[in-house]
C-alpha cells in the first residue's frame, strides 16, 4: 500500500517543460506559446534556464481547454469557463456534454434525412416537403439556442424566445425557403452600403426592411423597441458582430446596427 502511495505522490508532482507538454497532449508548442500569451494557459513558474514548466494543474486545466475547444467554444469563453472556481468547473463540463449531445442528436437527424432521401430518389419511400426541411429548420434551431439563448433569454425574456422558437418550428417550407432568399438578399444589399451608402437613403431603408422581415419570419410580435435592442446585441457580442462582417465584410455590422437605429427612432 505505501508503494501505491509514494507512486502517486511522484505522479501527482510530476512537472513538465513545454515540450513534455506538447507530447502529452498532442498540440503543438507554439500553441501553448499562444495560450500563455493569451493568459490561457500560464506555466506554473519558469525553471532557472527561463523554461516554462507546468504541473498537474495546468494539464488539468488544458484538458478543459481542449474539450471545450473541441466542441468549437471560442478562446475568449473558453477562458471565462475555465476561470470558474473550481467547484463551477463540474458544472461547465455538464453543459458541455448536454452541448455534445444535442449535436450527436442533430447530426442522426441529419443522418436520417440522408437515409430517407436517397430511398425517396429510388421511389422505396414517399417524403412530404415538411419532411424535406425539417431537421436543416431543427439544425438552426439548435444553433442559435447554442449560441444565443441565454443572450436573448435575458434581453428580451423567455415567454418571448419561446414563442420564437415555436413560430420557427411551425414556418411552413414556403417561408423557410423564402426567409433564406430574404437573407441572401440582405447580405447583397449590406454589402453595397459598407462600400457606397449612406444613411438615409434608399439603400439603407431597403436594408432596414429586408432585416424587419427576416425578423418578422420567427417574431411573433415586432416592436421597433425590440428591433433597436437587438442591434445593440449585435455590437455588445463579437458572435453577432462575426455573423455579419464573414458575410458581407468587414464593417458590416456596424453599418447594419446604424440603419436600424436611425429606422426605429
């Protein structure tokens, strides 16, 4: 028993330089060069030749890293959740299982579509155009309550999401399809004005409808009140900001959010 006892104690002293580090866990140096820069993974001390060691603690502490990275949580919340005290720290890896299994549960219902469709092109199966589109309308579902439930909770209330959520899952294929064309006609326009607009113009009040009426597909009351609130999200978030300026370019969120704050006056 006292041998069991002592080896533990080596293992649970063991210490690592950085290199060591990268081995045990498979990433490179230099990315751990990148978390120390970034105060997400500081060494324990740096040894007498200015090396970085780390301990069990910090193998811990990247582990967590890792598992929230691995699910595609961004650095920036990645350090808020591996910042929790350590008795949050059960807590957080609990939302992440429940995260991983609502996407294992998405990609089956993915996986089911696929199945159902290729039988429909060999005519062993008869689908219905509900059918066709409801796990991708489940799929954005999920992402957005993934990425902005508790945001959009607090802002505007959970009666509120939840009637979203419910009028989303009810929109019939017409809309849907017709809600993506509204999108992909805001991002042209949107586009055009971070090169050319100004606000007021035309432009800029066609922009400001078409964003109503994106809205008003999964809104079951619009407010203009409500219309301002959101935008100042999108700025407040770098998720929201980071929706926009990937579609339309650099600015674009910031010129949207200007539209509408000068339309719901």
């Amino acid at each position: 028993m006292k041998k069991m006892e002592d080896s533990k104690d080596r293992r649970d002293k063991m210490d690592y330089t950085i290199q060591q580090m990268a081995e045990l866990s498979g990433i490179t140096t230099r990315t751990l060069r990148f978390y120390d820069e970034r105060a997400l993974l500081k060494p324990a001390y740096l040894n007498d030749a200015g090396c970085r060691i780390y301990t069990e603690k910090e193998v811990d502490r990247l582990q967590q890293i890792m598992l929230y990275r691995s699910v595609g949580v961004a650095l920036k919340t990645i350090k808020e959740l591996v910042d929790r005290p350590a008795e949050k720290v059960q807590q957080s890896l609990l939302e992440q299982r429940e995260h991983v299994t609502n996407k294992q549960k998405e990609l089956n219902r993915l996986l089911k579509v696929l199945d159902d469709t290729l039988l429909y092109y060999k005519g062993e199966l008869e689908m219905t155009d509900s059918e066709k589109f409801e796990a991708f309308k489940q799929k954005s579902l999920l992402e957005n309550s993934e990425k902005y439930s508790e945001e959009l909770r607090i802002k505007f209330g959970r009666e509120v999401l939840k009637g979203s959520n419910e009028k989303w899952m009810e929109m019939s294929d017409f809309d849907y399809r017709k809600l993506e064309e509204v999108e992909k006609t805001l991002f042209q326009k949107l586009t055009k004005f971070i090169k050319e607009g100004e606000v007021p113009s035309t432009l800029a009040e066609e922009i400001f409808a078409l964003h109503r009426l994106w809205l008003q597909f999964s809104w079951k009351n619009y407010t203009k009140e409500a219309h301002r609130g959101l935008s100042e999200m999108y700025l407040a978030d770098e998720r929201f900001t980071h929706y926009y300026n990937e579609n339309c370019g650099i600015g674009a969120t910031e010129a949207l959010c200007q539209i509408i704050e000068y339309y719901t006056r």
